[in-house]
C-alpha cells in the first residue's frame, strides 16, 4: 500500500524512490530464503553502501549523505518493510557512528569517518552485557590505561553484527570499578586487532540473517587515539546515541507493521468466504483499519521526534514514546495479520508468521519497553517540577 509522505526536497524524494526500488527489487525478494537459510546479507549491506545509504545523516564531507534525520528514518523504514535484518542493520550501524561523529576529535573524524558512514565499512555497537543490560551504568568490561593506550579485556553481550562488523564502537570501564555511569569510557575498535574475537551467534526465534554474538576482548592493545571523547565521559555518549538509536528502531517497527498490514489487506480482498472477500466482513475492516490508524499514528511520532532532533532540540522523551509506540504496534499489527490470514497465516508461506517473530525483538532492543516507560515517567516528573 503506497504511503503518502511529505519530504521538503527533491533530492530527498528520489532518494526515498531509490530506496523504495531497490527493496523491492533486490531486498524483500530474498528475506524470507535467507531468513529460513540464517545467511548474513553483507552483499546487501554493501549496495546500500554504493546507493549512499548507510551514512545518510552524517556529513557530506567525510562521505556521508548530509541529510536529515527525518528522511534518513523514512528510509530505515522503507528497508524493514522489506527485510528487518537489513533495515536494523542499517539503524545499529548509524548508531555506531554516532560517537565518532559527534565527539570524536577532527582528526579522528578525517582518519576512520570516511569509511565508516562511505559504506566501505559495517560497524556496531558495544555496550550491553549478561550482567548490565537494561543497567548499562554496571558493565564490567575494563580498559586499563597503559604508557601508550589501553587494554581491553571483557565480554560483551547480544552484539548486532558481532563477529560480523568491520569495527567496534566499545564502551568499557576506565574508572574504578565501583565508578559506575562516572567511569565508562568510549573507543573506536577496529575489527581484526590480536585478542578480539565472538562468540557463536546466538539462536533466536526471529532476525537469523541479523548475526547476533557475545564480542570478547582479551588483552586487545588499543592507541590513545582510540578513545572517543573524554575518558570516563563515555557514558553520557552512549545515551546521547541511543536517544537517536531508538528513532531507527521506531521506524525499523513500523516498516515491519505497514510489511503487515499491505499483506492482511492484499490477503482480505483476494480471500472470499460466504460469497464475498472477507475484507467486506465488519470483524476483518475493523481490525484493518486499527492498524492502519496505529501504524499512521506510529509514524508520525517518530518523525515528529526526528524534527525536534533536526532542530536541535531536546527529543529524548518523544524518541522513547516513538519507540514504545511503535513497537507495541509492530506486535499487535503481526499479531492481527497472522489472524486476518487464518490458517495460512500461521505457515511459512506468507510472510507473517515470520514478521511477527521479527516484531517481538523490537519490544527489546534499545532499551525495553519497560524502560521506555521509565524513561517517559522520568523526563515528566523532571517537567513537572520545573512548572
């Protein structure tokens, strides 16, 4: 089902156009092989990075696509429509260069910028553990100071990409231990040093191209000039890149429920029952039309946040109401279309099935639900004591 949007450049709508193309060309025709297959589509990741598109919010002269939050997103969209692991993909690896972007110093930015936001180079992102998931503040994983740099020794847990990326954006303890958000530094970690390696992918319900895997580091040398930002301030980066990493995430969800939805509807109108299309029949339009409400009211607030973001201000609270939304409609619309399908809805040979399992992770990843709500609660009670 077409979607209307209202983009402020040309530039921007034929880059939404090449995007819409090549998902529906080169992307969606091959999700649900590769899926029930688990293979990894860095073939796919590199032509995105051909087309221009896995730099798209980053500055022009380091290579990137110069463009606003609120078309890159859009595009984040497009590609889960057709496939999640490729528009997550794509959401974890922008997130990834974020740090470097935005704190790095110009000389890093000249250095390793160019390659990761040119789309040469597939990056991730490294903060959660087994031990410091949604309590990113008690991670472990340790970079000690040495004469001429750091060595990291740690895990790191339910990294996307991992084993898979061509560089690391690690955040690992340089203060005391007991240090907690105070002590986290940042540092840009490229793949391949001596000590760095994964673990075996993890098996999940969903996502099985999305290579998911603990990433160890075991005595591996980093230079001074692998530290992003100040040493121990890594944590306020971190924070400041997933407020953005939730919007991709926001709209890698409502790819995947308007991927549902256009399925239910093309579905309602070719299955006939009782001498009509059920799509006729009150129980089936209504829940059609839930969704479409949910999936439009979704998408709206993420790119209401991405303009906030665009200007400059503040957009924390609105980025985890857009994620928690959009989520929970990811789950309900999959939910509903598996139904709308009936029988067929539950086999393997419509995507459904398979959208729901998909739709699930997204309540998880970036934060869960749980916190986003924390998060909301907390940014309203700081508001209400300011009034």
């Amino acid at each position: 089902m077409a979607v209307e949007r209202t983009l402020h450049s040309e530039e921007a709508e034929q880059l939404l156009e090449l995007t819409r193309e090549l998902v529906d060309k080169e992307v969606a025709p091959r999700a649900a092989r590769d899926e029930e297959a688990g293979a990894f589509p860095r073939d796919v990741f590199r032509t995105l990075g051909a087309a221009g598109l896995l730099g798209l919010p980053y500055p022009e002269e380091y290579g990137g696509g110069g463009q606003p939050y609120e078309v890159y997103l859009q595009v984040v969209e497009e590609l889960a429509r057709g496939w999640l692991a490729v528009g997550l993909g794509v959401s974890v690896h922008t997130l990834s260069c974020y740090p470097l972007a935005a704190f790095g110093t110009d000389e890093q930015r000249a250095a390793h910028l160019p390659g990761m936001v040119g789309g040469d180079l597939l990056g991730a992102y490294c903060l959660s553990e087994t031990g410091s998931g949604s309590d990113a503040a008690a991670l472990t994983t340790r970079a000690e100071a040495t004469g001429d740099g750091y060595t990291v020794d740690g895990a790191k847990a339910w990294i996307t990409h991992g084993g898979r990326a061509d560089y690391y954006t690690l955040f690992a303890r340089t203060g005391e231990p007991r240090s907690g958000s105070r002590g986290i530094s940042c540092f840009h970690v490229p793949a391949g040093l001596p000590g760095l390696g994964a673990a075996a992918p993890e098996r999940k319900m969903g996502m099985n191209s999305s290579t998911t895997a603990g990433v160890l580091f075991d005595g591996v040398r980093l230079p001074a000039d692998a530290l992003v930002g100040e040493e121990n301030r890594g944590f306020g980066i971190a924070l400041a890149a997933l407020d953005s990493g939730r919007l991709g995430i926001a709209a890698c969800a409502v790819g995947v429920a308007q991927a549902a939805l256009d399925t239910a509807l093309a579905y309602s109108r070719e299955r006939r029952q009782f001498g009509a299309a059920i799509g006729d029949f009150q129980g089936v339009g209504f829940m059609l039309a839930d969704m479409a409400t949910q999936i439009a009211a979704s998408r709206e607030l993420y790119l209401a946040a991405a303009r906030l973001r665009d200007a400059g201000r503040p957009f924390g609270k609105q980025a985890a109401m857009a994620k928690l939304l959009a989520t929970d409609t990811a789950m309900r619309a999959t939910t509903d279309a598996v139904q709308v399908l009936g029988g067929y809805g539950y086999t393997r040979d419509f995507p459904v099935e398979r959208l729901m399992r998909e739709a699930k992770v997204l309540q998880i990843v970036e934060g869960t639900n749980q916190v986003q709500r924390l998060v909301i609660g907390r940014h309203l009670a700081r508001e209400a004591g300011q009034g």
